[in-house]
C-alpha cells in the first residue's frame, strides 16, 4: 500500500479542525451530528472511521475553553453521550466479527464486577454505577470495536492519520499559542468563573492549589495537568511510530518531537519526565530486541539517541546553572532557594495527601475497598451540581493506591492478574508497541490516575496508547503477511 500518511493526517488535521470551528459557531449543536456520523461508520463496519470519530470527540472534551468553550447543554450531550454511543455501537458491532488477534482485554471484565460489588456499599453507589456503565461501555467500544480493525487495512491507515493529525494538532498547536500566555497558561480564577464543566472545574482549582496560582502552560489543553500526560502519550506514539513503522528519517514526525521536549518542561510536570524516560528506554532497549530493525535503523537510532542525549543533558547543565530551571521543575516551585524540602518529599508533596485518602478509604473495608471513582465528599459534590451524576469528578492521583481504596485488596489481585494477562498476551500475540504504550499509560497513572476516567482526559490516552499502540503492530503484522506471500 502507498504510504501518504501526511496528505491523509493533513485532511485530518483539517476535518478536526472544521469540526471545532463548527462546534463553536453552533454553540455545540454540530456535536450530536458528529456522534451520529459516528455511530453510523461503527454499525456499517468502517471501524477506522468511527474510532477517528471517537478520538476527536474525546479530545475536544480536554481542550482550552479559550478555543472550544463547552458551555451549554448542547456540549454536555455531545461530549458526554455522544461518546457513549460510538463506544456501544463499536461494541456492538464487534461482536459480530471473529478474530484471534484482539486485544488481550477480557480480564478488565472480571476487575469490572469487582468494582460493582465493592461499590454496592461504598461511598456513594449511585455514582459508582454510573461511572461503572460509562467506562464499560468505553471498555468494550476499545476492546470489542478494535477487533474491526484486523481486516481493514485502509481503517488501520484513517485511524493512524487522525493520531498523526491529533498529535500535529496537540504539539504544534500548543507551540503555536505559546507566545500567547492569555490563552496557554491558566488565568485560573477567571476560568473558573466562566467554565460549565464541573470536572474542569475542580481540575482548574486543585491546580491553583498545586501551583500556588502560578500560571502554567496549558496549550491547547484545559490545564497543565491535563496537558503533560497527554502531551507524553502523542510524544510516545509519535516515536514508536517514527522508529518501527515509517523506519526514521521522516522529518516531520521529529519536528514534532523536538517541539515536545520544551513543552513537557513548560507544563513543569514531574511524571511527564518520568513518562519520556520509560518511552526512550522501551524505544532504545526493549522494542529494537523484538521488532527485527535491520542494522542500518539500529545504528541510525543508536546515534541519534546518543547525540540527543548529550545534547540533552548539556541543556540541563546550562539551564540549572543559569537558572535552577531543572530544580524548579522537580520541586515544582520559582522559590528554590527557601524551599527547605528535600527532593522526595517535593516529589510526593503535591499527591500525598491523595494517597492518604485513598489508603484511609481502605483501611475502612480491606478487603473490597469503598468504591469505584468515589471518595467521602461525593455525595456532597453531586448533591450541590447541576450537571450529571455521569461527570460528577474525583481526584485520586496514583493508580496503585486509587484501585487499594477503590476496591480493596481482592479487585488489587484482579487487576494485578489483569496486568498480568495483558502483558503475556501482547507478547504471545506479537503486539509489543501496544505493550510498551501500555506501559507508558501506567507510568503516566502514577501522578495523574485517570485509567478509569474515559469522559476526562483518560479518554484521549487510552486511545493513543491502547488502541493506537494495536493499529501501528497491525500495520507491522499487515507488512509481514504481504512479505510472506511474496515470498
């Protein structure tokens, strides 16, 4: 097949961008049709089309208001249903399609169930149920929705395209505003009073808190926070690939990259660093091992990982001698020379009191824990909102402790078992981008755990990660097949 792949990601980049405009113009109204359009490619079987559908209505919900406002009904049911039903329609019509080649999911199942019982007597069940049904439905959409993608070759393609454009939209874009700081950094307290979206809301405080009010780079994004995990995703995915599936040298595809490296810094996120660390180590020792790189590719990668990373490492140098700008980025904070903690403690500073929460929640029921995505204020969060029990939002910080206090130690085994499962069928199945993307979705939920919060910006990572770490080894095994016949 002719690879085009930038004139198809430039009609996607465009699409996505008349879709916004359109969402803005009609105040939301264009968003139900969008969703509709949606559901429509996912029950006729164009699985490419409805999973770039899915993606661009996810990822709006995470951009700035100062590009997309999201104020007013019409956005609520575009952005909170309209996902829903692309993911039960591509669900839905999954079913229907045979294949080996799916991704190995089916264990999330059984941790689903898990979280069902634990939540009968939590915090809040209510809530719990409707976070429950929301992020199933999004679950099989992913699990059940991708096995369409085995036999559609050109649906592989459209979907790589609209990643492509997403990330060109994510990167550049954000890039683009920098010199803007009215639109790319959080003016919070005006923000707060004209955003709709509870979630957002309380994103935009717990960053005020975080950050002592100090604007940080959002980009195109909502908040720095929202910004920096996602940013490290597209960062991955761009990578993987850049290296495995176009074979290096595409210079488009490294513009992009060297243009994240400045802006992952601006957003002053420690997991973000974390995040590209784990990407570079999987990309230099782990997939070379076990995706066949020739050894042209191997020494090109090599070296350019070796010149980056001097070059790298002489920016840090300079920038901390100049300006301490490395120390104000792990610590978090313009005052380094009065900050009297040591590094691990300004490492945990800002989710240890998450992680208490979390770890009180199971000390209260050890052995199933209080419930899925609720905590002991909730009730009194969902009783004084407006919006819909459905967005009603919560704040856990790391994954590990958020699924002891969720569920306890039994839905810990599960998901352990899950992770488990995961990692031996992608290895099995030959699906090692997916496994390392999947790792890189897991270090991220470790400062920011949105695994289970589709309607927020976990959303937009698993399918960056998940989904589009699977399209990019089906495009791998297509290549294969085809060399195999010819031979």
């Amino acid at each position: 097949m002719k690879n085009d792949i930038y004139k198809q990601a430039f009609k996607q980049f465009c699409l996505f961008c008349l879709w916004v405009a359109l969402a803005r113009v009609s105040k939301g109204f264009i968003l139900p049709v969008m969703a509709l359009l949606g559901v429509a490619w996912a029950l006729k079987g164009d699985f490419g089309k409805a999973l770039s559908i899915y993606a661009m209505l996810m990822f709006m919900v995470a951009l700035n208001p100062n590009i997309l406002p999201k104020i007013g009904m019409m956005y609520s049911l575009g952005l909170r249903f309209g996902p829903l039903l692309i993911g039960l329609a591509l669900a839905m019509r999954g079913m229907m399609i045979p294949g080996r080649q799916a991704l190995p999911l089916g264990m999330m199942l059984l941790f689903i169930l898990v979280a069902a019982i634990s939540s009968a007597g939590g915090w809040y069940p209510i809530v719990s149920y409707m976070k429950l049904i929301n992020f199933l439905v999004f679950f099989l959409g992913v699990w059940l929705g991708t096995k369409g993608l085995q036999q559609d070759e050109q649906g592989v393609m459209i979907f790589r395209a609209t990643l492509l454009a997403l990330c060109t939209f994510l990167i550049a874009g954000s890039a683009a505003l920098w010199p803007f700081p009215g639109i790319s950094t959080l003016n919070s307290l005006k923000m707060i009073s004209e955003v709709d979206d509870v979630a957002m809301r309380n994103a935009i405080i717990r960053e005020m808190i975080d950050s002592g009010n100090t604007a940080l780079f959002c980009g195109v994004t909502y908040h720095s926070q929202t910004m920096s995990p996602l940013l490290t995703c597209a960062f991955a995915w761009v990578t993987c690939d850049l290296l495995f599936v176009e074979g290096g040298g595409r210079w488009p595809h490294v513009g992009l990259l060297i243009l994240a490296l400045p802006l992952l810094y601006l957003t002053r996120s420690r997991v973000a660093l974390l995040g590209v660390t784990v990407t570079l180590a999987l990309v230099y020792f782990y997939l070379p091992q076990k995706l066949a790189l020739d050894r042209k590719m191997k020494m090109w990668l090599g070296h350019i990982l070796l010149v980056g990373g001097v070059a790298l490492l002489a920016l840090v140098a300079i920038a901390e001698v100049q300006s301490n700008a490395i120390s104000r980025w792990l610590r978090k904070t313009d005052d380094v020379q009065t900050d009297q903690r040591s590094l691990s403690e300004a490492f945990t500073a800002s989710r240890q009191g998450l992680i208490e929460m979390c770890m009180d929640d199971f000390k209260r029921r050890p052995l199933i824990g209080m419930g899925f995505q609720v905590a002991e204020y909730t009730q009194q969060m969902a009783d004084g909102q407006k919006g819909l029990i459905l967005s009603s939002p919560i704040e856990k910080g790391v994954i590990p402790v958020m699924v002891l206090g969720e569920t306890g130690v039994v839905g810990a085994i599960v998901f352990a078992v899950f992770l488990l499962i995961f990692y031996n069928g992608c290895i099995n199945k030959r699906l090692y981008i997916t496994l390392a993307m999947m790792t890189v979705f897991l270090t991220i939920n470790l400062g920011e755990a949105t695994f289970f919060s589709p309607g927020g910006p976990g959303g937009p990572e698993w399918l960056f990660c998940v989904v589009g770490g699977y399209a990019l080894d089906l495009i791998l095994s297509n290549r294969q097949r085809r060399i195999e016949r010819w031979l």
